[in-house]
C-alpha cells in the first residue's frame, strides 16, 4: 500500500494531498498549476513537503516528524517526465540503461533489452532521441522510467504531446502494462476521457486541495460539489427544491422545467423543502421520449456539428431564457435544426444530486 498524506506550501497556496493506492492505476485530474506535478515530485524524492508522511507497505520514505527522507534512487520510483527528459547525446540502450549504473555489464544488458522487448521498441536501441518520433520517444521514456525495477511507476502527462491515433495506440499500451508490471502508477491528466480510460481510481484537485478521491465511476455518477461536477464535465447544473422522497427514487422540482425523478443513494441526506443541485451529463440526455416521467419538450438554440453525432443546446419550449441543457449525440441521422421542438428525456439513473448548491 502506498500512502500519501503531505503538505507543501507552494506560492500561490499550500499543497495538501492525502490518498491511498494499492497495486491499481490512480489519475489526478484537474487544471494546470493546481499541484499535480508537485505531488509526483513529492513521492518521487525530487521536492521535499513542509510536514506529512509518503510510506510503502512497512517502509517510510519520508516523515517530517520523524526526519525521515529518502533520496530519490533510495525509493525505487520510475518516473515519466510530460517533455520525456531523454538526455539527446546517449543512444535508446544507454538512456534505459542509465538509471542502472553501478549493476554487472550482463545485468544492465539484460535488464535493457527485456525493458525494450516489452515495449516493443529494441530494433530502436542504437537510435538517438532525435531520430525517434513523438511516440517513440514516450516508450523509451517509459521503458527507463520501468528498466529500474520499480516499486511505483509516476507519469506526468505523458501523452498530452502525442497526436490522437499515437495516443490512443500508447493509452493500449498503458493499461496492458498492469499484465507484467504489479506496482502502484500515479498518472497526471487534465483530460477526464483519458483519466477515466486509464484508472480505476481518480483524484480531483484544485488549487492544491483534493475536491474528492475514490473509484472512478462514484465520481463520475456522483459527484461530491457543483466544482468537482464542473471540472469533470457535468455541465448541466439545475438548481431545484426537493419535493418527495420514496424508496427508490427523490423527486425535485425544478422551475421552468417541471418535476424531476432522481435514484439516489444518498436518500438519508435529503429532506423536503431542501434546495439542492440536479446534474447531468450531455451525453446522458436522450433527444427522444422514453417514459412519462422526465421528459420535456424543449427547443434547439443551438446545434454545433461533430465528425460523429452533434452538440445541441436546448431551453424550455415554454420560452423560459435562464434555464439551459447541453445535449450530445452520436448518431448523424436526422439532425436537428436550430429553432426546432423536440423531446428530451433525463433518465434518473443518469441525475444526480448534489447538497452543496454553492
């Protein structure tokens, strides 16, 4: 178990990350300067916290009370850098062979050319950095980053270079890695698809603070504030009165729209006459009828066409200008048109409800 709980004063606020990760992949997600990039420096030995603790199973890497701190080589950490870090004057083999010194010549060579097998990438090894393409470049970082042997493998956007079809190629090669390599891997994003393919655990900062942390799915379908459904896509933010509260399901009502149904888990939490927050997702919004309850007819305001589908923007067809729905579709028959009527269904196991309406 890797356990993480520090504290950083950076300049424009203090980093404090705290979480667990056993043996799966975890994406930090948010936007740029939020402290991502500090916190994988911080378990890597490279920048040192204020106070706290970063521990692997029995063994303490660094504990401010205790005036505990490993050196970088001491923790075992591979780590792959957003630019790569390839040192441009040494071949594929020597740069995957670097972080090796000090082992037998038999060992290193070993150790090397079954990193490069793996990875697909031995014909490279006598190449050097300039001669590799983007993605090239990104394996032989990641075969250095594993040649080591480590305990916990760190990647630090290293896709966000790449063209799509590259990336959505190495993205493959990523989760195949967990076939062989049995360690804990944090990896940094600020894109919600890619954290969301890649991990089974995520974890939502802002501004150094983690806005919520766990499986994957529960962030997604229930997110803990109006912020964290923001930085994870849920543009549909409907404020709302509880109505009526049941067994399965809450009912909220919303005004310009009409009465929502909601399942929700967290039924203990709500009570009647509480405002609170009903989001859902654009691609969760159906554009047909489906059943009685959660439909409404609505008009197109604006259509933006994809390669795949289209956006929709929607408003009550009733005329009411200060509540707006964001809809996706994928499918490229019959398109609607701006000005059109149509009917929106928002299935309740798609809403969620969120008691922060801040």
């Amino acid at each position: 178990m890797l356990v993480i709980d520090i504290k950083k004063r950076l300049p424009e606020f203090q980093l404090e990350a705290s979480f667990q990760l056993n043996r799966e992949i975890m994406a930090i997600l948010g936007p740029s300067g939020c402290g991502k990039t500090m916190t994988l420096k911080c378990i890597a030995g490279l920048e040192k916290p204020d106070q706290g603790s970063i521990g692997l199973d029995d063994r303490t890497w660094f504990s401010s009370e205790q005036r505990i701190d490993l050196s970088a080589r001491e923790r075992r950490v591979g780590f792959v850098f957003q630019n790569y870090a390839l040192f441009p004057h040494m071949s594929v083999f020597d740069n995957v062979a670097f972080g090796l010194r000090g082992l037998p010549a038999g060992e290193i060579q070993d150790r090397v050319n079954r990193t490069l097998n793996k990875l697909g990438i031995i014909k490279l090894a006598s190449r050097f950095p300039t001669r590799l393409s983007g993605g090239q470049q990104q394996r032989v970082a990641l075969a250095r980053a594993l040649a080591g042997g480590p305990e916990v493998l760190l990647l630090d956007e290293p896709f966000s270079a790449l063209d799509s079809m590259v990336k959505r190629h190495l993205e493959d090669e990523l989760l195949r890695l967990q076939d062989y390599y049995q360690g804990h891997i944090l990896y940094v994003t600020h894109n919600l698809e890619e954290a969301y393919r890649l991990s089974s655990r995520m974890a939502i900062y802002e501004a150094g603070k983690i806005l919520q942390q766990g499986v994957r799915q529960e962030i997604i379908q229930r997110p803990a504030s109006r912020r964290v459904a923001v930085l994870t896509g849920a543009r549909n933010l409907i404020t709302g009165v509880i109505t009526s509260v049941e067994d399965e399901q809450v009912q909220v009502e919303v005004k310009e729209l009409g009465s929502l149904w909601i399942e929700h888990s967290g039924k203990a939490q709500c009570q009647i006459g509480q405002s609170v927050t009903v989001g859902i997702r654009p691609g969760h919004i159906q554009l047909e009828q489906r059943e009685p309850r959660n439909c409404f007819t609505m008009t197109v305001t604006d259509v933006v066409e994809e390669v795949a589908g289209s956006t929709y923007r929607l408003r009550p067809a009733s005329g009411g200008t200060r509540l707006n729905l964001e809809a996706r579709s994928m499918s490229s028959a019959d398109r609607l048109r701006n000005g059109e009527p149509c009917e929106v269904y928002l299935p309740s196991s798609r809403l969620f409800i969120i008691h922060d309406i801040k």
